[in-house]
C-alpha cells in the first residue's frame, strides 16, 4: 500500500540508545529443539513459531530450526505463516493453528500456492471450517492442477477450545464426502493440562485422541506440546508441538526446566539517588525508604516494555549477583530499585542490570508476577535492542 509504511518506529533504537539489551541465544534454541527430538524420538519435532517465536524474533529463528532439521512450522494466523514463508523452503511447511477465518479461504489457498517458500497448511477445527476449504479445494482443483489443497484435522479430545467434537467426527466419518477432495496431512489434538504429569485428564486426552486416531489410520498423529513431550509413560505420535521448551521455558509447574535458557535482558542504570528514609518513591509513593541512607536506582524499563506492573513491591533485578528488589510501582516507561546494599562500584549511570539471566530466570520472573513464562516472553519489548547469538552457526 503506497504511503503506508510496515517499518516499525522502534527500527530507530540503537545499541548506545536502548535502555535494556536483549540477548537471545539461538544457539541454544536449536540445542533446545535437539533435546526434543531426542526425547520423543521416533515421533519427530516440529516447532511452534506462532507470535514470533513468542516475541523472541521468527525472522532469526525459524532459518536456524530449519537448517537443524525442524520441517514443521506451527503460527497462529495466515499472516505469520505469509511472513515467514519466503524465509522456509519448500521441503517445509507453516501451519495456521487458529484455522479458517471465515472469508480468508481463498486468501490462504493463494498465499500457499503463489510464489515459492513453505506450504501453507491451514488446521481445520470445525465442520463448518473442513466444508468451506473443501469448497475451496474443489474449485481450484477443477480449475488449475488438479492437486487437492493441503490440511491438518483437529480433533477437542477435552480442552473444548478448537477442534471437532465426537459427534462432528462421527457425521464426518459417516460422510467423508467433503474432506475427500482435501490433502490430510496429519490429525491433532491439544492437551489442557500436561504442565501438571498426575492431572487425571492428560490420560484421558490421550486416551482418546488415539482412539479417535485409529479410524483415520492414513493420518499421521500429533498430540504433544512441550510438557506433553515430557510426560512419563507415554507415547507422542509422529509429530510433538513444542513451544516453550524451545525458547527456555519451564515444562512441568514448579518444576526447574531441562532446557537451556535462551533469553537475557540486562538494563542499565539510568539514574541514582540516596534519600532518607521514610521518603516515597513512584507512583502513589507506595514505597517508604526503610533506611537512613536509601540508595535508589532507576532504569529504563517499564510495563511498556513488558516488564508486569504486578511486579510493583514484587520483583527483582540483580547487579553484580546482588538482588536489588523493585521499589514502588513499575511506571510504563521506567522502574525503581532499591540498591542501598550493592557496592558503590556496581553503581553509576550506565551499570547493568540484570532483569533475566543466571540469577533470575523467565519462570521466575513469572512466577513472582502471578503469570507464565510465555506472557513474560510474548511481552519483550522491540524498544530493546536485540542481539542474536549464534544464529548463523546454529543448526548447521
Ligand atoms: C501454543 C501451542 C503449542 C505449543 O505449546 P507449548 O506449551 O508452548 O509447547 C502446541 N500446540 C498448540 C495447538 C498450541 O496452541
């Protein structure tokens, strides 16, 4: 569209400029996705890829999984898959988790069939949704190549957010008519509760999601996401949907996480004051200076950036090691820390701050704001400047 620009304001951030660094370790990504596969071995890895890469950058990422070895890409809508598509080859292909938005069909027949990349597989998660891309399919195939269009069949084995339920897959097995002139790739189903292994309905889900499989026995199954890959005692199909494993993230609730971290986000010291104590700081002054001599320190990170306001009196940041809690309420462009017992030399303007890393990593950061690992990561700001390592090496 002439005059509208696509380039996001934030390409102006610079290294000097940016307040926080956020390093993200592709290297271990792949190391990551190796585990994977090793773990569920001989079902293969794909990699799910949707918001981003979970805000960590898809553009980087999805290249370096596909030189490893990933083939299966999964997004949540048309446009990533679009987005990423020239970046894949054509041995790959980008699945649209969310399904069919009505009116889109054609949108995504074409987007799959016109110019070169990735396929682009839209999952079908209703009957309504399998009936307009059959439509779809039909018309093309008496038009152009004869090639049937590409999908994938959900199946809700429980968590009822998208997928066929058991009656809709007993009228589509009763009449196959419409799904016939459709490519099936594989058949899928998503667990709600495999972060806790003793939940009773991962069996269930399980349980069901096989049996529902046998009577499509030409379709590859898939079933895991991350913790699912992880659950003991169990099998994972063909092909297991790890998310956040990939990007470093926990796999079992309260449990520390197998997987190499990925992300690191250090701010700098922006600002330092020493004030009595009883003084206020931030907004609604919610923090009294506990000491004679309180050292505060501000940095240039806030909820715009990502960083929860429920972390207000909550958080942490470490310098030098030192945990250094939050002081009063996150602002949205900047936080205050107490850094009375850190070192005079760890503190001058410019001084790096640890937000994640060695000592505090996306689980806990999460777990201190009442959230998951994946809103920590989803919400990491593009006004950091981003540093990816080992992305060219990765996977090679
Ligand atoms: C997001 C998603 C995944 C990945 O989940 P993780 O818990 O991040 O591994 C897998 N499958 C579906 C259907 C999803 O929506």
């Amino acid at each position: 569209m002439a005059g509208t620009s696509t380039v996001p304001a934030t390409s102006y951030v610079s290294r000097t400029s940016a307040s926080a660094v956020l390093h993200i370790d592709v290297s271990a990504i792949v190391a990551n996705y190796r585990l994977i596969g090793q773990q569920v071995a001989p079902a293969q890895a794909a990699a799910v890829v949707k918001a981003d890469c979970y805000g960590l950058g898809a553009a980087t990422i999805c290249p370096a999984l596909e030189r490893a070895g990933c083939r299966h890409f999964f997004v949540a809508h048309l446009a990533e898959a679009q987005a990423l598509r020239p970046l894949l080859s054509a041995d790959s292909a980008l699945y649209i988790l969310n399904g069919l938005v009505p009116g889109a069909e054609e949108e995504c027949a074409a987007a799959g069939t016109n110019g070169t990349g990735a396929a682009i597989i839209p999952v079908l998660n209703s009957p309504d949704q399998i009936d307009r891309w059959a439509a779809v399919a039909s018309a093309l195939t008496v038009g152009t190549s004869g090639r049937p269009l590409p999908a994938v069949l959900q199946i809700d084995s429980g968590m009822s957010r998208l997928g066929l339920q058991p009656h809709e897959i007993e009228d589509l097995l009763a009449r196959p008519e419409p799904i016939s002139g459709v490519d099936l790739r594989f058949i899928m189903s998503h667990f709600a509760c495999a972060d806790t292994p003793d939940a009773p309905s991962n069996q269930a889900q399980n349980d069901y999601f096989y049996r529902v499989a046998a009577r499509f026995p030409a379709l590859a199954r898939s079933l895991d996401n991350s913790s699912g890959s992880f659950l003991p005692h169990h099998q994972h199909g063909d092909i297991v949907r790890p998310g956040i494993a990939l990007y470093g993230g926990a796999v079992q609730v309260g449990q520390k996480t197998p997987m190499y971290a990925v992300a690191r986000l250090t701010a700098k010291i922006l600002q330092l004051r020493t004030i009595k104590s009883g003084t206020g700081v931030g907004y609604g002054l919610t923090y009294a200076a506990p000491e004679a001599e309180t050292i505060i320190a501000t940095i240039g990170v806030g909820y715009a950036d990502g960083w929860p306001r429920a972390l207000s009196n909550k958080g942490s940041a470490f310098i030098n090691g030192i945990r250094v809690p939050i002081a009063g309420r996150v602002s949205m462009d900047s936080m205050t820390l107490d850094v009375t017992h850190v070192p005079a030399e760890h503190l001058h303007p410019g001084a790096p701050v640890e937000l994640i890393g060695p000592h505090q990593s996306i689980d806990d950061v999460a777990n201190d704001a009442d959230t998951i690992s994946y809103e920590i990561l989803t919400q990491l700001s593009h006004r950091y400047w981003r540093v990816y390592e080992g992305a060219e090496e990765a996977g090679a």
